[in-house]
C-alpha cells in the first residue's frame, strides 16, 4: 500500500455523499455495512459508555473470527503480517529485551506475541477491555510456547492505568485504540499516560488520521487531524511528534510519539523518525 493520499485524507466517510458514492461502487460490501449499522443501533441503546459498548462489539466480532476482530481480516496471514510491521518497527527504534512494555489493546497478540517472545520474562504487560479477546490472548500463549515469558494479560474497564506503578514502562504501545476511541478516551489516556511512563520512554500510537473534518463511522471508527491530538499530549504536558517514517508502512493508520519533555528525559535512549 502507497503513503496516504492526499484524497483519502480529506475524504468524510460520514457524509451521505460518501456513503451513497461508496455504495454504489462497492454494491457487495453494503449487506455487511447495513448489519455493522445495525448492531451499532443495538448496542448504543444497551450501552452509553463508549467502553461498554466497544467490549460489546469485541464479544461480537471475537465470536464470529478473533482474528478478524482485531483487525487480521481478510486472512490469518494478514493477522501475522500486522504483528510483525508492528514489532519490526519498534525493533527497528531500538526495543530491548530488557524495556519494560505496555501495550494498550493487547488483543489475542497479534503483535504481542513477538514483543513477549523478544522481551524478558515478566517484562511484557498487555490490557485490553474485552475478555473475550483476552481469552484469545491467552491461548496464544499457550500455541506460540511462550508461558516461561510470563507474559501479564489484564483486563481494564479505562485507561487511567491507577493499577500500575509510577515511571515503570520505558515502551508503551497503542496500535488501532484511537482509531475506535471518541476524543475523551484518548484524553483520558493521555492525562494518566505520563505517570507509568518512565525517564526516557516513549508512547506509540497509531489513529485514522483526516486532513479534512474529523468525523466518525457508526461509533466503531474514529478520525482525527494530527494536530489535534498532539494538542491533546501537550495539554497534558507531555511531548508529541508525527512519525514520517511510518507512513511508508502497508497500512492505512497514522502514527504519533508521546515522550515526557526533553528536559526530563534520560539520554540512554536514542529515538529516531521525525516530525511533520
């Protein structure tokens, strides 16, 4: 896949224009959207939270593929080729085995597993809001013979992170979170995520990223400006850059890096890419 194109950037997916155009050249694909609205109009009704709702449409999609509900669509080879873009990118920014690792929306591992394979044991701690993706997770584990890791595996109904110790991870890792997560949940994740983050780490995260105006697909897609969300990292004090680099990666998500401010950063690690 190319680098976004400037079309696509500025496309509105919520607009009528867009949805009668979209249907009209993907007639095959509509049964499928109607169910998606369908079950968007079900679940909201049941739930007012967007992480209640959101663990509805996991139990929903991990019922049908566990896979496919993290985003392994069309095949399982897609699933593992998404795992590694993710880890050879974070292995190509120096992860060690000796960082200490969160990712947030750990999934049934489609990327975890070779981050918990790569790390030492007992340093890889994965949450996630759905148990049922989480059982997933955990058999995993089991097929990729990775119990001595001693990987952690928790479930999280936010992501204020209270649970978890002060300045302790030096890697933390959001891959397809904000791009299903309206703007309050990224806020409430920034405003907690400096806390666990330790001297010199960083913050991944990848978004669907607009040009145009953010807008949303039923309540499961979500797109934001880059700099709305830097904004949102630097009204929480911490630091934020686009990461060019990613963008030459075969998927269609946007990436930004969240550090602590320069002067208070340790200098032992190097990280590379570079602002837009």
């Amino acid at each position: 896949m190319a680098p976004t194109s400037s079309s696509r950037l500025h496309r509105n997916r919520a607009a009528l224009a867009h949805k009668v155009r979209y249907a009209l050249d993907h007639p095959g694909k509509v049964p499928a959207h109607l169910r998606r609205a369908a079950r968007d109009a079900w679940l909201r009704a049941r739930h007012r939270d967007h992480i209640a709702y959101y663990r509805a449409v996991m139990a929903s999609d991990a019922a049908r593929s566990p896979e496919a509900a993290v985003g392994g669509r069309p095949s399982p080879q897609r699933w593992e080729a998404i795992g590694r873009m993710q880890f050879d990118y974070l292995l190509e920014h120096g992860l060690r085995p000796d960082d200490r690792m969160l990712e947030i929306g750990c999934g049934n591992l489609r990327a975890g597993r070779l981050f918990i394979d790569h790390l030492a044991p007992g340093h890889y701690y994965g949450i996630d809001i759905s148990p049922d993706i989480l059982i997933e997770a955990k058999r995993t584990v089991v097929r990729y013979g990775l119990q001595d890791k001693l990987p952690h595996l928790t479930i999280t109904g936010d992501l204020t992170f209270d649970f978890l110790p002060e300045r302790y991870f030096t890697v933390v890792h959001a891959h397809s979170v904000f791009s299903h997560s309206p703007l309050h949940v990224i806020d409430q994740c920034l405003a907690n995520v400096g806390r666990v983050l330790a001297p010199g780490g960083f913050f991944d995260f990848t978004f669907d990223r607009t040009e145009g105006r953010e807008h949303h697909v039923l309540r499961e897609d979500f797109y934001y400006r880059t700099g709305t969300l830097t904004a949102l990292a630097e009204k929480h004090g911490l630091e934020a850059r686009f990461m060019d680099d990613w963008e030459k990666r075969p998927h269609g998500q946007s990436k930004i890096r969240v550090t602590h401010p320069s002067k208070d950063r340790s200098p032992d690690r190097e990280t590379e890419g570079s602002a837009a």
